[in-house]
C-alpha cells in the first residue's frame, strides 16, 4: 500500500489531486486543505512555513510515503523546511512545473502567481538556473477570486487580462506557468489571450516528476480520502464536481 | 482613561479605527486585525466565533472599556458569544449600520456584503424588525479583493457592479448599507451607480451609536495602537496611508 498525502492551503489543490487520481501511481490519496486559513498568497513566510509543517503533522498520521505540496505559496517557501521534518519524499507544484518545460532556452515564457509566489523569486530563480533568459512574471491576484466565484471567462476575465497583460506582447509567449493551482480554470481564457503559448499545468507537472525521478507505475485503482481545517462540506462537494467522485 | 478595542479579521477595519480616531470618544483605540486567518467571510460559524474569542482575549489584556467589531461576517455570528464573554459593551457594525438608517419604512434598501454576512440574514431580519419593508440583498464577495488590489473604479469594478446589480432599478435605490469594511473605498463606484441613494458606512455609524446609547463625548486627542496577527508591518503601512498618522 503506497500513500499520497496532497497538501493545499484550500480547494484548489483538487485540480493536482485531479491529476493524481487519473495518474493512478497512488493506492491512496489523503488530501488536506487548510480552509479556516486560506489564503495563503498574503502572509508572511514564517506564517507559511508554520502552517505548512502543522498540515505535514497531520498528514503524516495517514502512513503516507510521498506529499505533494500543491499549494504554489507553500512551495515556494516551506519547501525545505518540510523536507527536512518528513523523512520521506516530498514534491512541490514549482520545481514540478519548471522541469515540465521542455522547452529551447530562448523561448518566451510567462510566468503567473499570486503576490506571494512571484515575490518569492523562487521560480524565477530555478528557471535562471535552467538556462532560461526570457522570462516575465506577473503577480495575478485577482485570479483566484475570479475563479472561486465561478468566473472562468467573459468581460470582466478579459478587462482583468488587459489590466495585468496589456503592456506584453501576447502572441510573442511561448510558455505560460499556470503558478496557482486555481489558475487550470481559467485555461480557456489564457489559451484565447495566448493564442501560441503552451499551458504548463502543475498537475500533469507533478504527476510527469513523479514517473520520471521516482520511477513510479500505474496501479489498477486510486482512492482518495479529503480533509479541511474549515468547511468539509464544501471540499467534498467541489470534488464530487472536479474529481467525479 | 477609557480604552476602545476595534477587532477586524484584517485591514479593512481600519475605515471604521478612521472614524473612532477622528471622533475623539476615546483616549486610546487598540486596533488588532486578524490578518493570519483573513478572510473570515468564507468560513464556518463556528470558526468565526472561534478566532473572535481569541481576539477578544488578546484585546482584554489591554484593560479595553468597550469592544467594537468591524468586521461584519463577526458581527453576523459572533456577538452573542463576545458579549458573554467581555464583560465590557460590546458594539458591532451591522447593528449600528440598522440604527443609522434614519428612513422611511417604505424606502429601497440594498444591502451590500460578503457571502457570509448576507447568508446569515442578520441586516436583513433587523431591518425587518424595524419595519422595513423594501430590502435587496446582494452578495458581492469580488469587491474585498478589488479594495486590496487598488482597484476602486474605472472598466472592471463597472462590469463587476453590472454583474452584481444588472438587474436592479439603480435609480430605485435610497439607501445603500456598505455590509464590509472595505466598500466605503468604493464609494465613488456606487455614487455613480447608484446616483439617488445615501450610502451607510459602518464607521460613521459606529460613532453615531457610541455617542447616541452611550453617552460618549469628545476628548482632547486620541491614540492608536495597531496589532495584527501576521503581516504587522502592512498593516502599519496601511494604516499611515488611510489614517494620516
């Protein structure tokens, strides 16, 4: 019995977990969102990490083998943290996504997250260090609002591209780093604005890392089981619509 | 020396400290946002009522003579609990936004707020207990993170006020009540959309409460201390920009 446990500051892990579930490497899934403390995009780093290693705490209860850290602000600061005090392997949405591009050095990539995220460097950084030259990243906050009100695409998605795009020269991206996990909603939109630019999905990133550093193998079935610090109901039934539990 | 507590679940209760400081009823307000578990208004009941406590408990270490609470998805769920516990008056903003509407019961009211604060259906049963009869209400949980983002008027806050109110009479409407802290920044957006109706601000209408049930008259000078869980320096950051300081 080999476990997974996914970690998420709220719902919007579910598009990983998504991944996971259909990847089948796992027997088993335990997802945790820590709900009563969402967002994590706006807090201070030592406030992430603490938050990060309590949700490590509670996971670990579950046997788990491996943890996918989900959430794009915990991965770009707990990260070590977390691996230090897990004892097993631990996989975050950002080194996932940046060796998910496959891509010629001078391509165009743009990179989008949360405040949180972009300010952290962390991505920027490990794409420098990959060779990478062409890289604008920009802080989209208001995705993630967007997307939990069920708005994916339309005037106001457009007027909010406009506001963060509009100073880029959109058919020129070759790359887009989808850096939240809420971000996978909005596909459609990014694909009409980016007409020419590959999608890097942290999902499919994740599950990718896990075939090719971790030699993982698909098994006959996955089950997943889903936690929240705040509002379970919720959880449960936004993955009864995402994961078609 | 008579203290006030001013408990917010973030920043945005800093419209509301605006107006105490200005109003002079006290010699010292202690403001603490909760800025580590921001926003309140997507969370459990009893969550809330949870991290309210422990916000009052923070605050009494202070020696406060009164508590007010600026953040509505608290007012809506937690007052009861606080006012058991505090052993001091305890005044929250939905109450004081009820008493300030000094109208006709006949007249068009909309009530503005979090998904939190209009699901309670706190406002609108005290209105109606008041006797009025004309009542909207309207969820608008996308204007908290345009406020945070800057962004008050201009192309995306008018299609966001179509989404919301694109079927309402706007110029049927008398009275707006500002359910959140942070709407009195988009007061100009709903002046223009709402040309005929007078705007209830929960700050305003703390003061007016404060002075009219109890008896609270001006000082020479107020001071202000700010606390908040995560993010202190933002907060002062904030707070020097809207308050002068």
């Amino acid at each position: 019995m080999n476990r997974c446990g996914v970690f998420d500051s709220g719902i919007g892990g579910l598009s990983v977990a998504s991944e996971l579930l259909k990847s089948k490497l796992f027997d088993e899934i335990i997802y945790f969102g820590d709900t009563a403390r969402v967002p994590y995009g706006n807090k201070n780093e030592s406030t992430i990490i603490r938050y990060s290693l309590e949700a490590l705490e509670f996971l670990k209860n579950f046997d788990i083998d491996f943890l996918v850290v989900a959430c794009n602000s915990a991965s770009s600061v707990a990260i070590d943290e977390l691996r230090r005090e897990a004892g097993f392997p631990v996989v975050g949405v950002i080194e996932a996504g940046v060796k998910a591009l496959d891509a010629a050095k001078t391509s165009n990539i743009l990179l989008t997250g949360t405040k949180r995220t972009i300010q952290s460097n962390k991505y920027q950084n490990m794409l420098l260090d990959l060779g990478y030259q062409n890289i604008i990243s920009v802080a989209t906050p208001l995705f993630v609002p967007l997307v939990e009100e069920g708005i994916t695409e339309g005037k106001i998605v457009d007027e909010v591209f406009e506001l963060y795009f509009g100073d880029i020269d959109k058919s020129s991206i070759d790359y887009v780093i989808l850096g939240c996990t809420h971000y996978p909603f909005l596909a459609k939109s990014f694909k009409k604005h980016f007409p020419n630019a590959k999608l890097i999905h942290s999902g499919q990133a994740i599950v990718e890392l896990l075939k090719n550093e971790y030699g993982l193998k698909e098994k006959s079935d996955t089950s997943i089981k889903l936690f929240a610090s705040d509002n379970p109901e919720e959880l449960r039934s936004k993955a009864k619509e995402w994961l078609n539990l």
